[in-house]
C-alpha cells in the first residue's frame, strides 16, 4: 500500500526560499563559504529593492544547482536555533526546490539522467567495485578523451577528481576478519555508507580492529545507500522506499547496541531525514533506529577511555594538529579528540573548514564552484611552519582535494583518536 504524503507546492517552496534570502541578505557571513551566497547577492543588486521575492525561478534554480550541501552555512547560521527568531536553512530549502522541479518535470533529459547517475549508488556502487581496475583507469585521469566521453553519457564532469575505487568491499574484508566472541558488551551493528564500502578506507578498517581488540562485537547491518544524493536530487519518492528497505534492515535485530555509521555526513542525513519520511505505521520502530544512531568516535568514546585527558607535555617536539571539525560533528566528538591527543600534540581548531562535498560536487558545470569551494578552505588554514602538521577532518572527496590543493597530510580525525588511545595503553 502506498503511503500519501503531503504534496509540496512550488509557490509555498519559492517563497520560503525568498524568505530565507531576505534574512540571508541581511547578515552574509557565508559569503566566503561558497558560491551560492555570492551569486544570490550579486542578483538581488539588479532586482528593485533588493526584494528576494522578486528573484525568478530560474535564478533559484541556478542557486539550487550550485549548491554542494556542504553543511557550512549551517554550521556559521547565527539565525538557527531557539535564541532565534528565524529558521534559516537554505540547503533544506533546495531539497524542497529540486522536488518540485523533478516532480514537475521541469528537469531536461540530461538533467534526469545526470541526476539519477548521481545518486543510485546501489546500482554504481557494485559494478564499479566488481570492475574496479577498469573504472579507475577510466576514471582516474581528468580530462582525457575517455573522461570526455564518460561526460557525454552521465554528465560527470570531465575535471573532477574522483577517489580511487577499492577492489575490495569494505563488507568483504570484514567478513574475512576475525570476529570477537559476543561480550556484555552490546553488538555493534555497522553501516559503512558508500564511501566505505567502495572505496579505500583505511580508517574504517582501523576502527574494526580497535574494537575487535577490545572484544566488542559487529556485525554489518548493510550496505545499502543512507538515500542522502537521492534526497538531494529531489528524487523523494525513491528515498521514502529506500527509508522503508533501511527501517528492516537496521531494525531487524531487537538489539539497544548502537548502529554506527561510518560518515558522519550520512549520519546526519539519516538522524534528520529518516523519521520525516518514514511511512507513519513504521514512525516507532524509525524514532527507536534514530535514537541508537552513532558515530565511529561516539562508539569509541563508550568503549574505551581515550576521551579522557592526559597530562599536558610542554616540550617543544610537540605535532601541531589541526582539527577541521565537520558540520555534522557532535562537539562532544571534538571534545574527545582534542583531550585525547592533549600531551603530545598542539590542537588548533579551524571551523567553518570541515565542509563536506558529496556527488553533487562532480557534476559537469560545478566544476568552477568547486574549485573556489576549495581554495577557500585552504584560505582559512594558517600558514604552514616549518614543523610538521596534521590536519584531521572527515569526509573522502573534499580532503582529497583539499590536500592537493595545500599539501598537508590529511587524515580522519577517529585514526588520531585510535592512535591516542593506542599510546595511552
């Protein structure tokens, strides 16, 4: 039986998004994050009183098309929260929008399938990692002939960089590991997410290991897709199936140990949009998933002491760290991490740097945008001395590129986390 949901109209979704403008032009401390900003604000100089209301459609679509959902606006938004009167949230704004215009049909041929090549990843996810050799080398060089024609038939641009497909799944390294015997400790049920289960995530395979030495036992709930690129395309009637398929598979064990999931992107995603758009008779079995919803960090810090603080070392071999907390990071997971690596290292924490870019980011078209997205988190690191530095931020494409565009070494801020609690025993 097909659940209805409430329709959303385009008039109400425009004009929330002109209210949200109006606030936005009003403040603009995300105009340094990203191209949306500035591009919204260059179009209202040109419309009568700068009134967002007067904006087109068509301009609002640009703005939706540009933006990565990158959670930094979000993080800056001093208009959020109960101390404000205003709600704003523009990248939820867009989602809305990109509904509209998909149910709508207003989307060309090439969009839809742009779109959907962007957010199957159940579909691409297994056959690229079955022909990982032949897709990295397809995939692997921008601007190549061959890059061009992958252009022409699925709209990825032929400059992005994308990361290197792993010839192992992540679901099939971890069943030829072994496994622990059940503790008192509760099971850890495993959602790796796209990004660790077709590509190369040594950190994933670090966080297994340190649970498996501690005795704490997991089992992979699925591999499934979170549906965030779905939701973002504005293919909502995919994600509510998709929600329903994730509600059995991460439910299906009466189980209170927590279902860690490996990016906290997705984690976010999930821990917002999976009650909204669950079907209302599954409303209680989603609300109980949601609330056992945690990071690799959050389950590290439960099993483990390494959140607690060790005594500061003053010497000056000290490693500088630099932390670029994610969006979707809960602060008590940057509490962890800057207690935890206290004595050996200095922790300067850069924020509004930790922006995450999902596929989005590698459509033709965006490749500009992202480019600037980039250059301007480099920006906001300080100047490299001349010892050396760690910078710790989550998230596989931006930190690839964010480490070709500065040089540092990047790495998942749950290694340095497992790192110091390794020293500390």
């Amino acid at each position: 039986m097909t659940t209805a949901f409430p329709v959303v109209e385009e008039s109400s979704v425009r004009t929330s998004l002109a209210d949200d403008v109006s606030v936005c032009s009003q403040c603009r401390l995300c105009v340094d994050l990203c191209d949306v900003f500035p591009s919204i604000f260059d179009a209202l100089d040109d419309v009568t009183d700068a009134d967002p209301h007067l904006l087109t459609p068509n301009q609002q679509n640009i703005f939706s098309d540009s933006c990565f959902h990158c959670g930094a606006c979000v993080q800056r938004c001093p208009h959020r929260g109960p101390d404000s009167e205003h709600e704003v949230d523009l990248p939820a704004t867009f989602i809305d929008l990109m509904q509209v215009r998909q149910a709508n049909g207003y989307f060309t041929v090439r969009q839809r399938i742009t779109n959907w090549v962007l957010s199957v990843h159940d579909v691409t996810g297994p056959i690229a990692s079955r022909c990982a050799t032949f897709v990295n080398w397809l995939m692997q060089r921008p601007d190549t002939l061959r890059r061009r024609l992958v252009t022409a038939a699925t709209g990825i641009s032929p400059s992005a960089q994308i990361p290197r497909i792993s010839r192992q799944r992540f679901s099939t390294w971890f069943r030829r590991e072994p496994t622990p015997v059940a503790s008192e400790h509760p099971q850890v049920s495993v959602f790796p997410t796209c990004s660790v289960e077709y590509f190369s995530d040594d950190a994933a395979q670090s966080v297994m290991s340190d649970l498996a030495s501690r005795g704490r036992h997991c089992e992979v709930a699925t591999t499934r897709c979170c549906g965030a690129e779905e939701l973002r395309a504005g293919r909502v009637r995919a994600f509510r199936k998709r929600v329903r398929r994730l509600t059995k598979l991460l439910g299906k064990e009466s189980s209170d140990g927590p279902i860690m999931v490996m990016s906290p992107s997705c984690l976010a995603h999930l821990r917002t949009n999976l009650v909204p758009h669950c079907d209302p008779d599954l409303r209680p079995n989603t609300e109980m998933i949601v609330d056992r919803l945690r990071s690799p960090i959050e389950v590290l810090t439960e099993s483990t002491s390494a959140g607690t603080s060790r005594p500061s070392d003053t010497s000056d071999s000290r490693e500088s760290l630099l932390f670029l907390p994610s969006p979707h990071q809960n602060p008590s997971e940057q509490i962890a991490l800057e207690q935890a690596v206290a004595s050996e290292t200095d922790v300067q924490v850069i924020a509004d740097v930790g922006m995450h870019m999902g596929t989005w980011a590698l459509r033709q078209g965006n490749e500009e945008g992202t480019h600037r997205a980039v250059q301007r988190m480099a920006k906001r690191l300080p100047t490299r001395a001349d010892a050396p530095r760690t910078v710790a931020r989550s998230g596989l494409l931006s930190s690839q590129l964010l480490a070709h565009e500065t040089g540092d070494n990047i790495v998942d801020p749950v290694t340095v986390l497992i790192s110091a609690s390794s020293d500390e025993q």
